[in-house]
C-alpha cells in the first residue's frame, strides 16, 4: 500500500539519521585515534632506525678496530653492513663509500644540519649517533678512541620518514634486525594497517549502531502503526454517518423552514461539505494505491463542476469568482484529478480574506500545451515557505485547521501523470498555482 510505504520510507530515513550522526562522530574520534596510533608508530619506526643505525656504527667502529685499519676491514665491511655508509677522512676525502649520493654535497650539508636532509633520505655523523640512546649493546668508548685517533668520520644513510628528527628515543625500544629493516616498506606497512583498522572498526560500528537503532525504534513503531490503525478504521467509520448527513441535508424539504432554520440548514451543509473534503483526502492517503482508470478528461467541464461544488463555500465568505476556461484535455484518473482540484480551490478559499475574490484560467497554446491557473487574493507566502508547502504535515497558518496534507497530495499526483506545478506568492496580495501539461 502506498501509505504503508511511504511511513517505511520515513521510518528508514530516520534510522539512516541517527546513524548518520552516530557514524559520524566515531568517525572523527576514530580518526583521531587512528592518527595518534599512526604517528606513534612513526616515532617508533624512527627510534628503531636510530637505534639500527648507531648500532651500525658501532659495528663499523669495532670491524675497523678489530682489522687494525680501514684497508684491511674494506672486505668484511661490504659484507657485514647492509645500511649504506661511507668513511671520510679529516681532509673530507672518501675513504670508502656505499651511499649513491654526492659526499662532497653532503659533508657541506653536515656543517649546518644535523642530520643533512636530501628528498627521503637523511644522513648523519657517527659521532652525533653517540649522543641517541638507548642503544641495543654498550657504547665501546676504547673502540671510538681508536676511529676518533684515525681522523675518520663515519657517515650513515637512513630514510627521512618526516620532517622530526627524534633526539630522544623512547625506552624500551623493541629492536629490529639490521636486514629486516625496510623503512619505505615499513611505513607503506603501518599506513596499510591503520586503515584496514579504521575500515573494520566502521563497519563493526556501523552494523552495532544499525541493529541497537532498530532496537530503540521498534516501540515508536509499533505506536506510529498502531495509530495508523486507528485513523483507518476512524476512517471507515465515517463514511456512513457522513453519507447519511449528506444525502439527508441534500434531500432535505425545505419549503416550510423559517429563514433562521433554512440558514442553520445551509451551516450544516457547508459543514458536511468540508467534512466530505477532508474525508477524501483521507481515503486518498491511506487507501489509494494508484491503480485507477486512466482516461481522457474535459479539464473545462471538470473545473466546471468542481466550481460548482464548492460554490456555497465561496459565497459564505463573499468571494468573487473570475473564470476564463477554454478546451482542454488530460489524461488522467478522475477521482485523482478531482483531489488536485478540489485541494488547490479549498486552499484559495481557505486562506483568502473576507470579500476576496479568486481567478480561474485555462488556457491551451499553439504548441497544444495547457496550462491551469487558480489565482487568490489571500494572505500570501514568504519565499521560505513556498520551498515547504509541498511537505507533508507543514501548516503556515494555525488558524485555518487542516492536516497538512492537501499540497502534498496535490504535488504527489501532479508528479504521477506529468504536471509541472509552480508557485508564486506575496505576502499580503495572494498566492498563485499553476499548472500545466
């Protein structure tokens, strides 16, 4: 059923809300979780590389000590160090080098930096290195002595994972082997697992989150069908009285009343009439499920007719009707058509002033297009709430009654059958609906 679907509709949209706004702040906190954990992984993927590092170059030192000399070591340490270095002599000539980068270019950029930054890599002095603890084996100072006693610098390569440089390394560090260190690989690695924990903790909490909304929601649904019952069985329930009253006022002798009882007769008519209006919209709401017939309809003679029903309730409040209707044809279900009508004059009337007056056209083009215009000279619509009047349950104007509902369903079935509807409006000088096809 039409209805039905459209409260499920609802129903899930106010679902999908409050996941939306749940979602979205663990989103955030999610994030900044996430970006703490990845930055702390980046600390401590720089304090193992530093740590690597000078326990390089301590290896470096002791191999170069325990060969009595850098010639004699040059063998062992192509084989032994797999971080890139390079041996310098005070005269800033390369003794020995693996790094593929200009050493003359970065002994210059060690006078002023520590360490010398080159796209990302970096590359630092030995004798800096001593000064970054924790090291994984004891600084061998009789070792250095011995290097220091050489006029040596040892210059090491490592990746610039960011723009800090960690003179401090937070203890205790869980050392690497020196082969198994790929920094690139390593940070690439981190990045991969940050997300992959942000995606699956989103959709955990998204499933959580959709059931335990559901779970909250199941009770107010139960109230919203539960009142949905009501107001169809309601609905049954008054068509008969309803049916009664109207053949009964329309049946009615009235011959032999007095003025006061024929003007009380003319009150209940109006009444049931508005009633009957209501009462349509209702039927339409909850019951129809757009399976009419679809035929051709006289737009003019239909307009017609519709004037003529609501012609007592024009005159209760003294409106000047103003017509001008030329031939036009829809194809269309009539009692969807009739709705459209029968809402659009209602509202024309409803809100109009006292003496007001109300204009009618229909016209046709050369281009065989048609269009249908019901102008009033009510009390008008702010720009901000033509955009609304459209929605279901919105109600400018308190006073007046109703349920909201009578534009919606105007827009609902000017959408089914192609009709472009438009609206223009001034406060205190009236509303104008066209529409056309």
């Amino acid at each position: 059923m039409r209805t039905n679907f459209y409260k499920s509709v609802k129903f899930h949209k106010s679902i999908l809300s409050i996941l939306a706004l749940y979602l979205g702040t663990s989103i955030v906190l999610l994030g900044v979780i996430c970006f703490v954990m990845y930055h702390k992984g980046l600390q401590n993927l720089k304090a193992n590389q530093m740590a690597q590092m000078r326990d390089d170059s301590i290896k470096i030192a002791a191999i170069i000590y325990e060969q009595k000399g850098i010639e004699n070591a040059i063998d062992e340490l192509e084989s032994a160090i797999n971080t890139p270095f390079a041996i310098v002599d005070s005269s800033g000539g390369v003794v020995f080098s693996t790094i593929a980068f200009d050493i003359g270019a970065i002994i210059s950029a060690l006078k002023t930096q520590r360490p010398a930054r080159f796209g990302e890599q970096f590359f630092i002095d030995h004798r800096f290195l001593r000064h970054i603890p924790p090291p994984s084996q004891k600084f061998p100072k009789k070792i250095f002595h011995y290097v220091d006693s050489l006029h040596i610098r040892i210059i090491l390569q490592g990746y610039n994972i960011d723009d800090s440089f960690p003179l401090l390394a937070p203890k205790p560090i869980e050392q690497l082997s020196l082969a198994a260190i790929d920094v690139p690989k390593e940070v690439r690695k981190l990045k991969v697992e940050i997300w992959l924990y942000f995606a699956c903790a989103i959709v955990l909490m998204g499933i959580i989150a959709y059931y335990l909304t559901r779970l909250a929601l199941a009770p107010i649904r139960e109230k919203i069908q539960t009142l949905e019952r009501f107001i169809k069985d309601s609905t049954h329930e008054i068509n008969t009285p309803l049916s009664v009253i109207l053949m009964s006022v329309q049946s009615f002798d009235t011959k032999n009343l007095s003025a006061s009882n024929l003007t009380k007769l003319q009150h209940i008519k109006l009444s049931a009439q508005n009633l009957n209006h209501l009462y349509q919209n209702l039927i339409f709401l909850n019951f129809y499920q757009g399976k009419g017939v679809i035929q051709k309809l006289d737009m003019q003679g239909l307009v017609e007719r519709r004037l003529e029903y609501f012609s007592a309730l024009f005159a209760q409040k003294s409106l000047t009707i103003t017509k001008d209707l030329a031939p036009a044809f829809l194809y269309a279900n009539y009692d969807e058509i009739v709705i459209l009508l029968d809402n659009l004059l209602s509202n024309a009337m409803k809100y109009n002033k006292k003496g007001g007056s109300i204009c009618i056209s229909l016209m046709r083009n050369a281009e065989s297009k048609s269009t249908l215009t019901i102008a009033d000279s009510g009390c008008g619509l702010e720009p901000s709430e033509i955009e609304q009047i459209f929605t279901r349950y919105t109600r400018y104007h308190e006073s007046q009654g109703g349920f909201g509902i009578g534009l919606c369903l105007v827009k609902e079935i000017a959408t089914r059958y192609g009709i472009g509807i438009s609206v223009e409006s001034e406060v205190g000088v009236g509303s104008r609906f066209s529409l056309s096809w």
